[in-house]
C-alpha cells in the first residue's frame, strides 16, 4: 500500500467504535485495580508485594509495545489485535481466582503481556481507515476515552468492591474485550500482510526485551537497588548495545530505518519521550501538594488530577481542527507554549494556595499534552508508509512510556535531594504529613517546618518539569509547514 492508503470498509464507524471499546478497556485498568487493592489486600494478604502488582503489568505491557507494532506491519493488524487481547482477557479472567498476592501477580505479568497490543494497534487500526485529514478530527473521539476512564475508572471500581467480589473488577474486561474482537472480526477487512517475505527478528525481540526490562528496573527501582542501579545500567547499556548491532546486521529490523532517518518521526519519538516525563510532574506529584501542603483530601486531589483528564481530550478536539487550518509545526507549538505555562503555573502555588488553583494548572497543562501529543501522533501516522505504520504508531506509545519512566526517576531524585537539604533529620516526612493520623499528632511547630520543607522541595521538581517542558517548543519546531492533506502531506 502507498503512503496514505486507505482500508475501504463501509463500516468505518463500528471500527472505530470497537477501537474505542478497547482503547477504553486498557486505559480503565490500571486506575480501577488501584482503586480496588485494599480490598484484595485485605483478603489476599501481601502488601510488602502491593508495588509490583503495578509494576509487573506496566513492566511487561512496555516490553510487547513495539513488538506488537512490528507484528502488526507483518502479519496484519487484526490478527496481532486478537492475539494481544485474547492474552490480555485471558490474564483478566485468571487474576479473579487469584488466591495469593504471587499469583496475581503473574496473572497481571499476562494481562500486561496482551496490553502491549491495545492502545498501540487500535491507534494503527483508526489511522488505517480514516484519511490524512480525517485523523486529525477523529483523534479527538480516541482522547476523549481517556479521560472519561479517568473518571469512571475509580467510581467503578469503589462500586463494583462495594456491591460484588473484588475478582469483577478483572473480570468486567471481559464483555468489553469480546465484543471489540467481535466488531472488528465483522467489519475489518482481514487483509493480507505488508511484509509477508519477512520472518520476525527473535534474536532482536529477546535483546530488545531484555534492554527495555533492565533499563525500566534501573529507572523504577533506583531507591532499592542501591549500588546495584550502576550494574544494572551497564548491564540495560551492553544489551542496548547489542540489539543496535542486531538491528543494524538483520534483513528485517524491528525498527525501520524510515524512525531514525525521518525528521518527523524522530520528532514525534522526542516529543512524546518529552511529554511523558513532564506529565510525572503533575500526575505523581500534585496530589502530594494538594494532601500534605494545603490539607486537602483525597477526593480534591483526585478532582485536581480531573482537570488534566478533562483538558486532554478538549485540546485534542481543538487540535485536530487547527491542523487542517494552520500546520503540524504551529500546532505544536501552540500545545507546547500551554504546556509550558501550566509547568510554569505550578511554580506559583504556595502553602495557601486553594485547592481550585491546582486543578486550574491541572486543566492547562492537559490541553498543552492533549494539543501536542495529537499532533506528534498524527503528523508521525501521516508520513508512515502503512507497511511500517504499525511500528511507527508502537515507537510513539513505547516513547511516552520511557518518558514516564524517566521523569519518575529524575523528580524522584530531585524531591529526595531537596528533603535532605531542607529536613535533613525528618524520618518520612512526606509520610508524617499525608497520613491524617499523623499528621494531627504532630505540633505547630513541627508541621510547619515540615510543610515548608517539603514545600521548597515539590518546587525543586516543579521546576525540572518547566525545564522538561521547554523542551517540547524546541521539538515541535522540528515539524514542518504542512496541513494534514487527503492526497499526501
């Protein structure tokens, strides 16, 4: 197929209603497990192991991203789909007849495994059937299931423990997952492979797995490595090594040389490794200013935190819209300079600020997020060739994940050097102010040092995400003065 070819179905809507199905599944999980782990901790026991029911879905759904992509561009998009969430329903179902923390954890290892495909080929899937022009407008339709999960995600979960066993809140993918394999199994033209003389590179998936694993371990688990982060690194930078000279000897690379030697994929990977640090700033970080600093609870945190969600898909909308009539590049730096100003907006909050003026900066660095990664994803789809167009939509899921990781592990560090400089002597001091209880035994005094300290310390990390931001006005003047066209771009 040629650039901007185009899958003809004539039921493009229930396509992309079954893309959306999915894409909402997959983004729903990891907010309603999190909302439902007392209740399972409470019957499974384990919670020394609560950290790795998370980490050991995202550590494996990070490491199939791009091989789902490649697959997708050599086998088909629907049957690399099936597969991926056929593993994916599959963990589901065993993660409800878990009956210790061990187990779940292993049945999670196998969700994540199928949760690699999802978002990445779902993404590749609309791009397929809609035109250059067309993506820009529907990518709003594929945001906005983010930030509807955002909210339902936690609601649902609180009231499916509440009302059943806590095993539904795995198994309520199920009729979800199905009836999207059903909708694409009807309408989605099975169509033949792009590279059907091409085997997959074994030697690059095990090497590349390998790297990403390790890099991910050193980047997550700095903290309880201790002096055995350095190893772990030489060791994620000997493997990366190893899979560049693979990828550079094989006939069939996992990454096509199309990722390194276009400006607007290079662009869009940068961005999106950019965005995906940046947003750590305010996704881990905000709600332990709203909690310890000014007092608040739970609840407004997460309505802060709601903001962001709300904002994402509004700008994607406006997004798609100002492409068609202006460019990728002004359309960038546009979500760019709004990123910009909400990193900077949370430089502004003080121990008095009210809880409003957070989800106010919440709601502008979501529609700088929302703008940017809409026209990274959209200009990157638009230049694939659709035989590496599945790889290339992969590349820009598996940058924003780095990123997160990345930018958990820098603010990560920067909070921690900030609290030694500031409350050299305080044990926990972030746990001393967060935990209600304790914080009501804490004197006057006490309290305020700690909040100042603290305080001082969320601005060391609120600054590196302005840093982080900046360099988005940078990348997004790396893509060109074009407008998403029907016939080429």
């Amino acid at each position: 197929m040629s650039e901007n070819a185009q899958i003809q179905t004539g039921h493009r809507h229930w396509v992309l209603i079954a893309c959306m199905l999915a894409m909402f599944m997959a983004a729903i999980e990891v907010t309603i497990v999190a909302t439902a782990m007392p209740t399972i901790m409470s019957e499974l026991g384990g919670f020394n192991l609560l950290g790795w029911v998370f980490s050991i879905y995202l550590l494996t759904q990070a490491v199939t991203v791009p091989l789902y992509g490649r697959l997708a561009d050599m086998w088909g998009r629907r049957r690399v789909f099936f597969i991926g969430t056929s593993l994916f329903l599959i963990g589901s179902l065993m993660c409800g007849f878990a009956h210790n923390m061990w187990v779940l954890i292993l049945f999670r290892a196998i969700q994540g495994l199928g949760a690699g495909a999802i978002v990445p080929i779902s993404a590749t899937i609309v791009a397929d059937i809609y035109t250059p022009r067309e993506r820009a407008s529907v990518q709003g339709w594929l945001s906005s299931v983010w930030g509807v999960a955002a909210i339902v995600g936690p609601l649902s979960g609180a009231w499916l423990v509440q009302h059943f066993s806590w095993a539904v809140v795995f198994w309520v993918n199920l009729p979800i997952g199905l009836f999207s394999m059903l909708l694409l199994a009807r309408y989605l033209p099975a169509l033949p492979s792009s590279e059907p003389a091409k085997t997959l590179n074994i030697r690059g998936c095990i090497w590349l797995m390998i790297t990403i694993t390790l890099l991910l371990v050193a980047l997550l688990q700095a903290e309880v490595l201790g002096w055995w982060l350095t190893g772990v690194a030489l060791l994620a930078v000997f493997a990366g090594w190893i899979l560049k000279r693979n990828e550079q000897r094989t006939p069939a690379p996992l990454f096509p040389p199309v990722i390194w030697q276009s400006r607007i994929q290079i662009a869009g990977n940068l961005g999106n490794v950019i965005i995906g640090a940046a947003m750590m700033g305010i996704s881990a970080f905000l709600p332990t200013w709203i909690q310890g600093i000014t007092g608040g609870s739970p609840l407004q945190a997460g309505s802060a935190l709601a903001m962001m969600s709300l904002g994402w898909p509004l700008a994607s909308t406006l997004s798609g819209r100002l492409m068609l009539i202006t460019s990728y590049r002004f359309t960038a730096v546009t979500g760019a300079f709004l990123l910009t100003l909400g990193s900077a907006l949370l430089l502004l909050l003080h121990i008095h600020s009210p809880v409003w003026q957070a989800g106010v900066t919440a709601f502008v660095i979501g529609t700088g997020m929302g703008m940017t990664s809409t026209t990274f994803l959209v200009s990157v789809q638009n230049h694939a060739e659709y035989s590496v167009r599945g790889i290339c939509t992969a590349s820009i899921m598996f940058s924003r994940m780095i990123g997160s990781a990345v930018g958990t592990a820098l603010m990560g560090a920067v909070l921690n050097f900030g609290l030694a400089q500031h409350l050299p002597h305080a044990q926990d001091p972030v746990q001393q102010i967060m935990s209600p209880e304790r914080r009501e035994q804490l004197s006057q005094t006490v309290l305020e040092q700690l909040t100042q300290g603290i305080a001082t310390s969320l601005h060391g990390v609120f600054l590196l995400a302005l840093l982080i931001a900046l360099l988005t006005l940078w990348v997004g003047w790396m893509l060109p003065r074009q407008r998403p066209a029907g016939q080429g771009s």
